[in-house]
C-alpha cells in the first residue's frame, strides 16, 4: 500500500491545490492520498475564513481519500511547530510513505542542503545567527541571513519564501523522527502572498475576491464543486471574517494574563500586554507590538493563544481528529487502526484535555463566524461515495 500524505489549510481549496494534489499522487504513485489539516486557527495565526469540516469536505471532493485534523497548538504555530504535528500525524499512521509538499520552483534544489545545515549548523552558520540576533532581527531574518551566507550560490531570497521555510521544516521533523516517508516537492506555481488573477491562484487572493464579494474572480479560482461548498457556507453564515473577534481578544488582554505559549517569550507577553489598553482592535495592536523582531506573523499567533487559553504544547500531537473520508478508503483506515494511534471522531467522548482545548478552538470560532459556541459540536462525519 503506497500512501502520500499532505499537510494543509485549503482555506479555500483553489485550482493550484487540485494541481498540487494530482502531482502527489502521480509523482508517489500512491493508492490513497491523507491530507492532515489545521483547524480553527490557522499558521498565519489568523482564524480561518472556512469551518474546519467545510475544508475537509472541499479536500475529498478534490482528490483526497482521508482527512485528519491536527491539534490547534500545532496549526497555529511557527513553521517548525507547524511541520512537527503534521508529520507526527502521518508518522504516527504507521502506513503513510511519502510527504507531497509545494515550494517554490528556484527552492527546490536547495532544500536538502539547507535542511542538511540546519541540522548540523557550521561555525560560521553559528556565527552569522548569533550576529544577525544580536543586530535585533527576529529569528527567522537571522537565520535567513546566516543561511544565505553559508549558501551563496542559492538565490538570497530563497531562504525567506514561505514554501520553502515550510518544506525545510518538514524535512527537519522527518529527520528527527527517523522516519522512513519519502518528501516530495512540487513545484509550486504563482505567488503565495498574491492578490491579483493568476492561472493557479493563492489562497490569499481567493479569500479578499470572497470578501469583497467578487464571486466571478472566486469562481474561476476553483473547481465548480469547490464553489459549491463555498456557495453554501457563505449563504448559511459559515464564514468566519477578520475583527469578528476583536472585542473578545481586547477584553482577554485587559485581565492581564497570559497563558504561557512558545509565542509569548523574549518579553513579547509583557509587550502585548502593555499595549493592550491603548487598542481597540486586533488590527491596531499588531500596529503597536510589532517590531523587527516581533514579526507580524509571531504576534499574530500570539494574540490567539491568549485568545483561546492554549496552555499544552506537547512534542508530538498524540492523537488526530478524524474529519471525514470516501469509503473507498476502509481498507485505508483498518491499516491505520492496526497501528494504534488514536483517531477521534467523537470528541465529546474524550477526556483529553489536548482535545478539550482544539474544541474550545473550534467553539471560539463558531462565535466568531456568528454562531452559537455549540454548533462546533453539530459537524457530522463526513462519509463521501466515489
């Protein structure tokens, strides 16, 4: 049994994901393809546009056979974070061989050997880190430059492309389990941050077409049964728009604590804090807490972790949630039974506090896209027929 697994938001599922997932499966040659997803709150550490079952349903109508969610204090994290629940899922499924990924076509020659420098720094490595730290840049500049100086034939701005600082993780997360999943890059084609109309849009450019109400633009951004969902979700108030929860976070930061969370250290908790009173919503706080070494994307997550109270942050996430897959894929889910690792379907029968916390996640959501916290509770399984 071949399985490709794929880590993602799909928020919205566009045309370069349906590219994506038919590369992944041709390239692994792979009998089933598991997408493992990010919940509630997503790596940007924003709250996603689309409910989490609403993107698991876009998954299996695109290619997809199974889909898992991970845990929000995996989703909504930095890229090394981020990439260590993902794998740790598939890992964890005892039957996954290969990791399909996007990255930016000029990336992908140098993603082993960056992978291999990150794992064992070199003196220079070590010192252009220290150097660039010690200038006030944030972690993630600091580490691009010392990489750009160790590798001067990769392009310079390679090291700071979204794809490719996720495509890195993965192979790091892969080393440290000693894994046998095969990665496999897919060229990525169009901008991840673009706005305008492209032949393979980003999810980004999809989400402001949604917003402003450009239907036209969001329908030739995806598949007609993608549009379907997205139809559905916007007519019945499934969408969950930025500010919607503002006033909530400014209230939570008032009080004056802080959960503690892996965002909240070198003084960024007492940063926030202070700069609370002084805004009035989410969009004018980050104006005044973010500096060059608290980047936008940290406070962001940051500020949703104070939201939702996360407080567990294991290593490894020790179970997934079971979102919905085709019944093609039975033979699929006994192999992955047989191993052991943990997939939840009901999480209102479990005692897990991890789960407690992902649910609360999904219930502060709810809130936000106007609903009542207890319809995160009402998403069934989601069973799909070929």
């Amino acid at each position: 049994m071949r399985v490709c697994g794929i880590i993602a938001e799909y928020d919205p599922f566009h045309l370069g994901h349906l590219h994506h997932i038919r590369k992944a499966r041709e390239q692994s040659g792979a009998d089933y393809v598991v997408a493992v997803l990010g919940c509630a709150f997503s790596q940007r550490g924003e709250a996603m546009l689309f409910a989490t079952h609403d993107r698991a349903k876009m998954a299996l109508l695109s290619g997809a056979d199974l889909v898992l969610g991970m845990p929000v204090s995996f989703s909504c994290a930095q890229a090394n974070r981020f990439a260590a629940g993902g794998v740790g899922i598939l890992n964890s499924l005892g039957v996954v061989s290969h990791l399909s990924f996007g990255c930016e076509p000029s990336g992908i020659p140098y993603l082993q050997p960056t992978a291999d420098l990150l794992h064992r720094p070199s003196p220079l490595f070590t010192a252009r880190l220290k150097k660039a730290l010690s200038a006030g840049h944030s972690f993630a500049k600091a580490q691009g430059m010392a990489l750009a100086a160790c590798l001067p034939e990769a392009p310079q701005e390679v090291f700071s492309l979204p794809n490719f600082i996720l495509g890195i993780s993965y192979l790091l997360a892969i080393r440290r389990l000693d894994s046998v999943i095969k990665p496999l890059p897919v060229p990525r084609q169009g901008d991840y941050h673009a706005q305008g109309q492209e032949a393979l849009p980003s999810a980004t450019s999809v989400r402001a077409a949604l917003r402003q109400g450009a239907w036209p633009g969001v329908a030739a951004s995806v598949s007609e049964q993608v549009m379907a969902v997205i139809r559905d979700a916007a007519e019945k108030g499934r969408l969950h728009f930025p500010h919607a929860l503002d006033s909530l976070l400014i209230g939570q930061l008032l009080q004056k604590r802080l959960s503690p969370s892996p965002e909240h250290s070198e003084g960024l908790d007492q940063r926030i804090l202070g700069m609370a009173g002084r805004a009035s919503s989410r969009e004018e706080l980050l104006g005044l807490v973010c500096t060059r070494r608290y980047t936008r994307a940290r406070v962001n997550r940051a500020l949703s972790h104070a939201l939702l109270g996360l407080r567990l942050f294991p290593a490894s996430p020790p179970h997934a949630r079971l979102l919905g897959f085709k019944s093609s894929a039975v033979p699929l889910l006994k192999a992955i039974k047989t191993g052991g690792f943990p997939l939840i379907d009901r999480p209102g029968k479990s005692p897990d506090p991890l789960l407690v916390e992902d649910m609360r996640a999904e219930e502060i959501w709810a809130l936000g896209a106007g609903k009542p916290a207890a319809s995160a509770w009402q998403y069934p399984l989601i069973v799909m027929d070929e």
